[in-house]
C-alpha cells in the first residue's frame, strides 16, 4: 500500500492506493489442478513444490498423503529423497574446495600423484586409473563404471563406502580412455565423495553441510537412511510402484551421488545460492559457477554436477524406486523444485515432472512481489 498526504482547503487528506502483491486466484487453480492431474497420472501419494523467481520464494506448496497409512500429509517443509539432485550440491562442494585451494580439477585421484593416493584397491592399478582427474569425474567422463545393470552403486551391498571403491578397483576396468566418452557414473560422483573427505578432513556430510548448506540458510538437510525405521520425523514414507522396495538400497552409501532428503523449499533456496544471479549474494565466485555449468568436450548438454542447454538453463533429475526429483535454474532468473514419493520405472514420470515445472511457469500470469523465505 502506498499513502500520500494532500491540503485541501485548509484540511489535511490522505490518498491510498493498493496493490495486490500476490497471485491471481485463478493462476493460483490451475497450478494446482496441474499437480493434481499429475499426480493422477501417476499414482503419486505426494508431492511437495518450491518455485523462487529474482532470489525470492513465492511459492511453495505441499500436495497428497506424506503417509498412507496414517493419512498423514505433505507438509511444504517435509523431507524427501532427492536421488541425484545430490549431484548438484556436489559439485559445488568440489568448487568450493577449489575455491579455499585445497584441490584443482587437474588433479589426478588415485595414484601416488592423486588426491586419494593408493588408499583404495591393489596395485599397481588396471589401465588408465591413475589418469582420472577430479574434472572428469564430476562430468561423468572417468572412462566407465557407468549407471547401467553392471552400476557400481548397487552391486555388493554389503560393503561400506572404502571397500566398494576398493572392489571396483580391483574387478572394474575402464572402458574408455579418461575424458573421451561421456558415460554417466553414480560411482564417480561417490569417489567425489571421498575425495571430499579426504582435502577437507571432514566427513562428506559434515563439510556439505558447514560450507554449502550453512552459508545458504538450509538447516535441515541430511544424508537419509536405508529403512522405513531409519526414516526422520519429517520425512515421507516412499512407495514403489510394479513390487519395486523403496527400502531395499543402501541410500546412505549413496551419499555423494545420491543420499540426500531436503524439502522442496531448501532445495530452491540452494539453487538461488549458485544461480549466477545478483538478486542473493552466491556461495561461489562467479568464474567458479561459469566453470561448474560449463558443458565438457565430451558432452553438451551435461556440465559438473550440472544439466545444461545454451538457454542456459540448469538442471539435475533424479530417481530411486520410491521417489522422483527435480531442479532447476532457468535463464529468465526462477529456480524451482519438485519432489514426489514414488516413481515409476519404465515410465516418463521424470521428464513429465519437469514438464509440469514448466507448465506451472507458463500458467502465471503475474508472479508475486513477496518472499517467502
């Protein structure tokens, strides 16, 4: 509201005007029923939705049951699996370290010149090992152990985080030549994990969450347990779809390429942390988020930690039997989340969950003045 104060013969008279901050009713329904008709779609039990535009939250909302058999409901603070939108948070972990100088992306990791030395698997190491660097583990151009059937990450279950790597080293081999081919590796992004650890003398959790999470205000994110009983207060209960067991993996181990819970909320609060953008102040310098959302030789269309397109717009998906995620940061300066507890395999329910992001975009008229952070 505005107020203006005038004379007017001999008296004093004042002038409002009002003006609506906030969304147009019926924008307000048809983002809803777009959720809804998605959620329909699917099957989906929940889902909760975070949009910011210009560094500002203007919409978060919360949709379904968290909980079916209490009836429990999503709450816009709930907490869900993010799968590999952990990628993302990652990689500027890495940056960061690049930042306080306590790695570069030309660094070798294993080898007695790398960053991990030869504390993982026999050697002397198989072909082309000691030549992977930190870069071409965070574009997924390492050479191999790829997410497919034979995916790394979801063999030998039983093995802690040093003795998968240390297996993979000693029964692995590459298939490429390091920073030839693009091959998308879950397991590259846990070595990242480690090499995390390793320059920064912190558990990968602690340091994610004193140098990235902190400094963005995020409080409540945190690596998720593999159990429905190791499941937080806040978090929802996932559900598979097709006999698929949500609580079946070793998610924690998972970590680095794919172990978080966050609320949709947190999730935009970090993307506008690292959008580029001047509108909140970013938790890495400029050259470093131009070279984080820089694509490889090997790959247009992927960065580190990082989809992208020539917009530029960034983003990561993600998906676990039991739940879908989304990120994005687009060009026109919105970053926005969304996350569902459920997913569907042999489905387009990733790309249809981005796509419902866009459309919730397209469907506003006139976006909120307001923050909601």
């Amino acid at each position: 509201m505005q107020v203006s104060g005038y004379s007017e013969g001999g008296e004093t008279s004042f002038a409002g005007i009002w003006e609506s901050r906030g969304f147009d009713g019926n924008d307000l329904d048809e983002m809803a029923k777009l959720v809804e008709a998605f959620m329909t779609k699917y099957s989906v039990p929940g889902a909760s939705v975070a949009v910011a535009k210009d560094g500002r939250l203007v919409y978060a909302r919360a949709f379904g049951q968290a909980d079916q058999s209490s009836g429990r409901r999503v709450g816009v603070k709930s907490l869900f699996r993010i799968a590999s939108v952990a990628k993302p948070i990652t990689s500027v972990a890495v940056m960061k370290l690049a930042e306080q100088g306590k790695l570069t992306l030309s660094d070798a990791v294993f080898g007695s010149k790398g960053l991990l030395g030869t504390t993982y698997g026999k050697t002397p190491y198989g072909t082309n090992i000691e030549k992977i660097t930190v870069q071409q583990l965070l574009e997924h151009t390492s050479g191999g152990w790829m997410n497919d059937n034979n995916d790394p990450m979801f063999a030998q279950p039983n093995l802690n985080h040093a003795q998968l790597i240390s297996w993979v080293l000693d029964n692995r081999p590459l298939d490429n030549t390091p920073g030839s081919n693009y091959a998308y590796s879950n397991f590259g992004y846990s070595v990242l994990g480690r090499t995390i650890e390793k320059v920064s003398g912190q558990s990968y959790e602690d340091y994610v969450k004193t140098n990235v999470l902190a400094p963005a205000g995020i409080s409540n994110m945190h690596v998720a347990g593999n159990t429905l009983a190791d499941r937080r207060p806040d978090e929802v209960v996932y559900y598979g779809q097709n006999g698929e067991d949500p609580y079946g993996m070793q998610v924690r181990r998972m970590d680095s390429h794919g172990g978080w819970v966050a609320s949709a909320i947190d999730l935009v609060r970090f993307a506008v942390r690292v959008d580029g953008f001047p509108t909140k102040p970013d938790l890495l310098s400029s050259s470093s988020i131009t070279t984080m959302t820089t694509a490889s030789s090997a790959n247009s269309g992927y960065a580190k930690g990082w989809g992208v397109n020539t917009a530029p717009n960034w983003w990561h998906i993600g998906n676990l039997p039991g739940n879908t995620s989304v990120l994005v940061r687009t060009s026109g300066g919105f970053c926005w989340a969304a996350l569902i507890n459920t997913w569907r395999r042999d489905s387009n329910i990733e790309e249809d969950l981005d796509t419902l992001m866009w459309d919730i975009h397209n469907s506003v008229s006139v976006w909120p003045t307001y923050d909601l952070f």
